[in-house]
C-alpha cells in the first residue's frame, strides 16, 4: 500500500519537502503494530526509531484538489528534499515521521496514519 503525506516544516521562511510518499509493506506494518503494542504495554505517549522508509518530494501545485508530489526541479528544491535524522514516531493510534532538512535545524513532520488504516 503506497500512501501519499502532506510534510509540514516548522520554519515558515525555510524550504523543504512537501510531499512524503511511503511504501507501506508487510516489515513495516508488523513493525508499527509492535510498536503500538509496545505504547500502550508501557503506558507512554509514544516510541521513536530511526526509519528511513518515506521519500520526499515536492507538491505538484497544478493539482491542489490533491496532495501529488513531483521531482524537484532545480537544485535549490532538491537541497530542500534532502532530509536527516527521519524517524517513525508511534503513539497507540497512529503513526508519522519526522527529521530535519539536511544540514539545517528545520524540522519537519508527515501527517500522520491512523493505525486503523493498516490492520
């Protein structure tokens, strides 16, 4: 199942991707259930690990009905693409990702998938 996430950046001055688009496979829905289990098992917010799993696009502006990536068209969007430090967060009902711009202190974060999505 491939999903397709709206990326929100926490500098409004700065560029970054857009667009997130992950696979979301068999390893990794067993994966994210796990890690459900283990919320809730342990009573916490939420558990992080680093997971490289998304690829980062920008937002195909031409269809704003929907959310549709498209490859960065020039190198200033492309450095706005490269991302560091990505982690899949997990809480007991759903589950995002986030990181940083590369070589920036911008953060980012994935809209998130509720975990009903993928039982």
């Amino acid at each position: 199942m491939k999903k397709v996430l709206k990326v929100r950046i926490s500098n409004e001055f700065a560029e970054g991707p857009e667009v997130a688009v992950v696979e979301i496979d068999d390893h990794l829905r067993s994966r994210v259930r796990q890690l459900a289990s283990a919320v809730k098992s342990l009573n916490v917010y939420a558990i992080r690990e680093f997971n490289g799993y998304p690829e980062f696009f920008m937002q195909d502006h031409e269809h704003e009905e929907s959310v549709t990536p498209r490859p960065p068209e020039d190198g200033f969007e492309e450095m706005a693409c490269r991302v560091e430090c990505v982690t899949l967060n997990v809480t007991d009902s759903d589950f995002y990702w986030t990181g940083y711009v590369k070589h920036t202190d911008v953060r980012f974060e994935t809209d998130s998938i509720p975990l009903e999505e993928i039982e």
